[in-house]
C-alpha cells in the first residue's frame, strides 16, 4: 500500500471515529441528565451511519466514544509544543500550544457540561487529558535538554499543565462566566507558568 492510500485510509477512520464520537455526544445530550444511560450502542451507530460492528471496532464503551474529541487532543499535546518556535520560551510555548490545540475549535459547552456532571463521563474525560502528560512530558524534556527518566521537572509539569485544562473546563462552565474557553485557559496555565512583574526602575 502507497503513502497517500495510507493516508486516505488513515484520514477515513479518523472521520468515522469522529461521527461515531459527535453523534453518541449528541444522543446522550439529547436525552437529558440521565442520558448516558438511555443511549444504546445500536442508536449511536444508527445516527452515526455504521454498523455496530464498526462501532465495537473503535470503541469499547459509550463513554470512551463520548469523550474522544478529549482523547484525540490530548495525544497531540507533545506534537503541539514540538511545532512551536525552538527559540520560544517554555512557559510562552507551552501556553501558546496548548490553547491552539484545545480552543480549535472551541467546546461545546453543553457537551462539556454533559461530560463533567456525568461521574462516568468525567472519569473516561479525566483519562483522556491524562494522555497529554506522556507526550508532553517528553517534548518539554527535549526543549529543555532534561532526562524524563532523571530529572522530574518535564512530568511534574506536564502533571501541572493537564491539571490546568482540567480545572479551567469546570471553571468555564461556571454560571455567569462569559469569558471564552481560551481566555479562561490561558488564566488557568498562567498559573503554571506565572508571568514575571515587569522590575522596577529603582532595581537596575
């Protein structure tokens, strides 16, 4: 098999990964609070257009197919900060990778609300941003010339930084919060990476 038909088979499976994943989302949002649990695996596949065997082939339950989009995202967390600027500083980088890589596009509040009021939502959800740490632990070693398997500074702060994605996602759900998921997200990191005050002229 050639590259590009590689390519399209790969491209393919993603795109029914993600048909899969948006319509048990949207099934689950649209039978209310107990959703979840109203949501059969035959339904998900109908709305999806595949069969449930397929279904089966990429998922192995309803909550991992729900909380996809989360899974996906996290396991780019690495490749996002690689692609930033070698010269660009590790919290700037960091920051500026993770908020592109999460706010493009940006949540779906009620999908969110759905996952992170449902326990076995949020625990699958808790999971998947999990997935960040190990690619971005590597990436903030290779940027910072350290030894993942010595020195415990790259997992400590992948650690901090997919706990900040976490806290900033119930913060934004928060009644009366009309900031956008990347403002709220960049408030959150700034706090693991705090902006130093500018000196005072009296100091030089």
């Amino acid at each position: 098999m050639n590259d590009d038909a590689m390519d399209l088979r790969a491209r393919n499976s993603q795109a029914t990964r993600e048909a899969i994943s948006h319509a048990a989302l949207r099934l689950a949002i649209e039978r209310g609070p107990s959703g979840l649990a109203l949501v059969r695996v035959h339904d998900i596949a109908t709305a999806a257009g595949v069969s449930p065997r397929t279904y089966n082939n990429y998922f192995s339950s309803r909550a991992e197919a729900i909380c996809a989009f989360q899974a996906d995202q996290s396991r780019h967390a690495g490749q996002a900060l690689r692609s930033r600027p070698a010269d660009e500083p590790l919290g700037q980088a960091v920051i500026t990778a993770v908020i592109e890589l999460y706010t493009n596009p940006e949540p779906d509040k009620a999908g969110l609300r759905m996952i992170m009021s449902t326990p076995e939502l949020e625990g699958e959800a808790l999971k998947a941003f999990t997935m960040a740490e190990g690619p971005l632990a590597e990436a903030i070693a290779a940027r910072t010339g350290t030894d993942p398997g010595r020195d415990l500074f790259p997992a400590v702060t992948a650690a901090a930084v997919a706990g900040a994605i976490r806290v900033a996602g119930r913060h934004w759900l928060e009644p009366g919060n009309t900031e956008s998921f990347a403002t709220t997200l960049r408030r959150a990191l700034s706090c693991v990476f705090p902006v130093a005050p500018p000196k005072d002229p009296q100091d030089r």
